[in-house]
C-alpha cells in the first residue's frame, strides 16, 4: 500500500465535490480549505513542519490523487489562501485551541476527534483573523467539509461550535 493510500482515501469525497465544479473564487477557496485540512492533518500526524506540509502539497498537485484521476490543478485551489491557513492556524494554535475551548463550553479541544479539531481551528482562524470573510460563510464552507467525511452529529457539532465562537467573537467587539 502506497505511503498516504489511506490518507488519500481518507480525502477522496472532498476531492469529488471540487472536481465537479472548478474554476470559480469559491470553488478555489473550498478547494484551498481542504487542502489546509489535508496539510494539518499531515503535520498533526505526520509531525510535518508547516513548510514540509506546504512543499508535498506543491509536490503533488499535479499529480492525481487516490483513484478520482483528477490532478489539483490552479483552478480548484487558491495557494495564496491555502497557504495563509496552514500558516496561520500552525503559528496560532495556542490562540484558536483556548477560543475553541471556550466555544466548547470549557472542553478540552484535545478530546475532539482529530479531523473535527482541525476543522474547527481552520474555521477559527476564519472567524476571527479574517474580518474580509463572512462568519456564515466560513462556518458553512467548514460544516460541508465535515459532512464529506462524517454522518450523524459532526457537522451540526461543528456548526454549533463555529457558530458560538462567531458569537462570542461577535460579542467582543461590541461590548
């Protein structure tokens, strides 16, 4: 078995859902959270450096990925954003991790299950580093990501949980 077969596996439904439409900023943009989550998930488990998880992806971009035959190509993925997140999110963990735990109700983001807490620290670098992207916009473009992976109660957790940060973040700023 390759080295990533299961990761790439692991991917394939998100890939699907970008190969089907590609070109438009949204397409490019849900492509480049995907691939944020994808560059994570290698350093999260792969002990990656943020520059070693940046270079496979420029590694194998053009290469296909898992059997879906399609290579990432310019037009599914918007590298400046997919960089930005990756970047972002390594750098301010310490900062997303103690947000999301107070959107969690005070538990641990270590106890969340490994795909969902990178989703929820690229959805919180979103909410709250990036005023120029729409909370709503965010929280949904992180709870579709989630439903290409899970069933049942995930993406409503992950809805719930972007959706109290975005609050929260929102409250803040008025108060």
């Amino acid at each position: 078995m390759p080295r990533y077969a299961a990761y790439e596996e692991w991917l394939r439904p998100l890939f699907e859902i970008i190969m089907a439409r590609s070109g438009s900023r949204g397409v490019r943009r849900r492509g480049s959270r995907l691939a944020a989550v994808q560059a994570l998930y290698q350093m999260e488990l792969a002990d990656k450096t943020v520059e070693e998880a940046i270079d496979d992806f420029h590694a194998r971009r053009l290469d296909s990925v898992g059997d879906v035959g399609e290579p990432i190509t310019p037009e599914t993925v918007d590298e400046p954003f997919f960089e930005e997140i990756v970047r972002a999110v390594a750098s301010g963990l310490d900062r997303y991790d103690g947000e999301l735990e107070q959107a969690l109700e005070r538990r641990g983001i270590d106890r969340v299950e490994v795909i969902l807490r990178l989703i929820l620290r690229a959805g919180a670098y979103e909410i709250l580093d990036r005023p120029d992207i729409d909370p709503p916009l965010s929280i949904n473009e992180y709870v579709a990501i989630s439903e290409a992976f899970f069933g049942g109660t995930q993406p409503t957790f992950v809805n719930g949980v972007l959706d109290r940060l975005a609050r929260e973040t929102a409250g803040d700023e008025q108060g």
